[in-house]
C-alpha cells in the first residue's frame, strides 16, 4: 500500500453498521426478487412448458452453491469489496482484478437496463388499464425506460441513506406483488378456471430434448437468482457479520426460490399454452396476465401492473447505486480516469460515477430496442446472467485457492469440493451449448471492452504524466 492510501485510509472514517439480520435480510430479498420474474417467466415457459418450475429450482441449487463460496470468503475476509477482493487475495493480478470488477459493474448496467423495460412496460400497461391509451409502441416504451433511468440517477445523487431507505419499501411492495400472482393462482385453482396437470407437462416451442430445453431455461431463469452476490459489499455495514450472514444469506435464497416457484405454478395453471406463447411474444407482462386472466373482476387488475412499477424499480436502483459505487471505488485506485471518482461536496455522491453508469444504461436501451431482430429484455437479461456466471466461476475458483491462506480464519466453510461443482456448473451455464444468443456475447465484450479502453487510457496517463504504474494500491476499500 503507497503512503497516499495508507494516507487516507487512516483519515477516511469506518463505514456505519447499522444493518442487523432482519435489514440485511430485507435486502437480499429485494435484491434477488424484482424484474427476473417479469422478464424471463414467458421466455422459459416456451423454452420447457409446463414444467417452468424447474428452471427456478435447478438454477436456484447453483446459486446456493455459489453462495457457498461467498460466505466462506466474506467470513474470511469481511470487508466491501466482494468478487474483487477475493480475485486479487487468490491470484493477485490486477488487470484480471479489474476485470472482475468491471463485469461486476456492468452486470448492474445491463440488469438495471433490463428492470428499466420491464418497468416501462408495466406503466405503459397501467395506463391503458385505467382508460389512458398511450398508444405507445416500441419507441414510446424504450422513452419511458430511459426517463426512469435518469429518475434513479437522480435518486442516486441524493445518497447512498435515501436510497437504502427506498430500498427497504420497495422490497415490501414486490413481496406483496408476488404474493398477489400467487393468491390469485390458487383462487383460479380452487373456483375450477387452472389446470395444475399443466405443471408436469413438457414441450418446447423450438423442439429440444428435455435436457437441453431445461438447461437453456436454467440460463435464462439464472438472471432471476442473482442479487445475493450485492449483499456481501454491505458487509462493513452489517452487525457481526461473519455470525449473522451465512444463516441469512441463505434464508434469502430460500424465500426467492419458493416464492419464484409458486409463481411459476401460478402462471402455467392459469395461463393455457398459446397464452403464454403470446405472452412470450409480449416479453414481461407474464405476470400480469395471470392477474387479468385469474381475477378479471376484481380492481386489482388494474392496480397490479403499478405495484409491478415500484417493485421492479427496487432491483434498479440496487444496481445502479453499486454499478456506482464500483466505478467511484475504481478511479480512487487509479485504474480508471479519477474523474470517475469525483464526489458533490454536499450530498457526498459519486456523481461522474453516476453519470457515467447512466450514460451507459441509456446507450444499451437504445442500442437493443432498436434493434428489430433481437428481442429487447430478454437479451440484457442473458447478458446479467453471463457476466455474473463467469464472475461467479472465478470466485468459486478464488475459494478453493484461498483455503490455502491459513493467516485468516473463517467462520463458515464450504463443504468439501463444493467450490469446484459451483465453478464448473457457472462455467457450464455460460456456455454455447445453453442456445445462448451471440448478441449477448456481443453486449458483455462491448462492454468489457470501454473498461478495457478506460484501464489503457488510465495506464498511459499513469506513465505518462504521473510516472507511476497502474495497479490496485488498497483493493479491500474498492468500493468506498
């Protein structure tokens, strides 16, 4: 560490622990539930009929399995930084470091663009509902997700306090949100208007085998899963940590998984097959479908799609302020420009960090709403899942590495060589073989590739002007 970081990390004050285990609970929920559900319900129903449930369990188990590694790592090394951290303690490289980072930060971009339009969506669908024909198409949709992008950046210029704050009521709207849909399931089942035979029914639209039809909906219903990762940057926020967090990690990722269940049962009981291939058609509005079709005569049908507004809005805003705060944590290392790092002296936010993520959202909005042969959600939602699977399989490598550092010791451990199953399943879900699109291949390297831009231009202005080399000076503070 140079004398400048030793500098201020002695000068910067600790972080606040005001988390305990119901907050930190509360906000890997809302983390984890949110617009993967709207988005991917229909794609999956297609990819595997009925049996869409499986999608969510099987991605579900190498979730858990990943967040294995993560607990094992963040009760070792308790500290903000996450993937990060673990990738430069394991293999101590800091261009992979960076990358780590970067596709950490560019996860967030692409799932917050994803929760945008399915946001834009549901607005426009309220609207219409109450007697307001927008008679927007796709230009009039992809408008009012970017106008919401720009709401969260201002949301997020107000402080990382707000928007915890936010965070705990929207959580608390989606739950009531998903539970709507399940009530509403059941109360089709129990009047005779669903079929639940349908939920052991297989068929794919594309014709697949079973074992490849479900292993491409487990890609796609990945996306749906992730956000657990998110909760170990607040660990320097969070009360005893290293006691609390393994039982409430996991606690989370069982209510996701059942709650995301029932909702699959939901949606294939009350929705016939050539509904849901409409609704596919559609992108995210599967979940208000079932909703109209399951209770068309009770109000809630109108009040739905809004309450699907704020609950969406909640994963939004998660990842915007961390794909923020990583950029901020970034530029305060000196492998990106510094103006990333710049900070409102009244409200203390990275606001060139906010800017810049924004900036980025907005381009991948357009860039894929425009594009009239690629279907606009579902492809920024692959891209999330394949960034943070490869993400995933470097930390779940990184655990294996670090078991040999016996200079800290762990509260929690990952049982044998579950690390090694983690990886070569993340690994495995990122690959060709799950039907993958190439455009989101194409997204992930755009992406990576302005990190790369910014990290080459960083290290000739590092040489160049300020004679010193590019590299990770105090990685555990990465994110502020």
């Amino acid at each position: 560490m140079t004398a400048r970081a030793v500098g201020e990390a002695a000068t910067a004050p600790d972080l606040k622990r005001v988390m305990g285990p119901r907050l930190l609970l509360l906000f890997i929920v809302g983390d984890i539930l949110g617009a993967g559900v709207y988005a991917v319900t229909g794609q999956m129903a297609s990819t595997v009929g009925g049996i869409v449930w499986l999608p969510f369990l099987a991605a579900f188990v190498v979730a858990t399995l990943t967040a294995l590694s993560y607990l094992e790592l963040v009760t070792k090394y308790p500290q903000a930084a996450g993937a990060a951290l673990y990738t430069h303690r394991a293999f101590g490289i800091h261009f992979l470091t960076f990358i780590v980072a970067f596709a950490v930060v560019c996860s967030g971009i692409t799932s917050a663009s994803t929760s945008s339009n399915v946001l834009a969506q549901n607005l426009v669908a309220g609207l219409d509902g109450i007697g307001l024909d927008t008679g927007f198409g796709t230009a009039g949709t992809t408008f009012v997700a970017m106008g919401f992008m720009i709401l969260l950046a201002l949301v997020n210029l107000r402080g990382v306090g707000e928007s915890v704050k936010f965070n705990v009521v929207l959580t608390l709207v989606e739950m009531t949100a998903l539970a709507i849909v399940i009530g509403i399931g059941l109360w089709a089942l129990a009047r005779g208007d669903g079929d639940l035979s349908r939920i052991v029914t297989f068929s794919s639209a594309e014709e697949k085998g079973l074992f490849l039809a479900v292993t491409a909906a487990t890609s796609v219903a990945f996306f749906a899963m992730v956000g657990f990762e998110d909760s170990v940057n607040m660990v320097e926020e969070t009360h005893e940590p290293q006691r609390i967090f393994p039982r409430t990690m996991l606690t989370g990722l069982g209510i996701a998984v059942v709650t995301y269940m029932l909702v699959a049962v939901a949606v294939v009981a009350v929705l016939t097959p050539s509904q849901l291939e409409t609704i596919n058609e559609e992108e995210g509005r599967a979940l208000l479908a079932v909703v109209s079709q399951g209770a068309p005569g009770f109000p809630i049908d109108t009040v739905f799609p809004f309450l699907t507004v704020f609950a969406v809005a909640n994963t939004a805003l998660i990842n915007m302020l961390m794909a923020s705060r990583l950029l901020y944590g970034l530029a305060r290392q000196d492998v990106l420009p510094r103006v990333l790092g710049r900070v409102s002296t009244q409200r203390r936010a990275p606001y060139v960090g906010i800017a810049f993520s924004t900036a980025l959202a907005l381009a991948l909005i357009a860039f894929v709403a425009f594009r009239a042969d690629s279907p606009l959600v579902l492809q920024l939602s692959g891209t999330t899942s394949l960034l943070l699977l490869l993400v995933f399989a470097i930390v779940n490598i990184a655990c294996v590495v670090l078991r040999r550092d016996r200079a800290h010791e762990g509260f929690f451990r990952s049982p044998g060589l579950t690390p090694v199953l983690a990886a070569a399943l993340c690994l495995f879900l990122a690959g060709p073989w799950v039907d993958r699109d190439p455009l989101q291949w194409a997204i992930a390297g755009g992406l990576i590739g302005i990190g790369v831009l910014l990290w080459a231009f960083t290290w000739l202005t590092n040489r160049g002007v300020r004679a010193k080399r590019t590299g990770f000076r105090d990685v555990d503070s990465l994110s502020g």
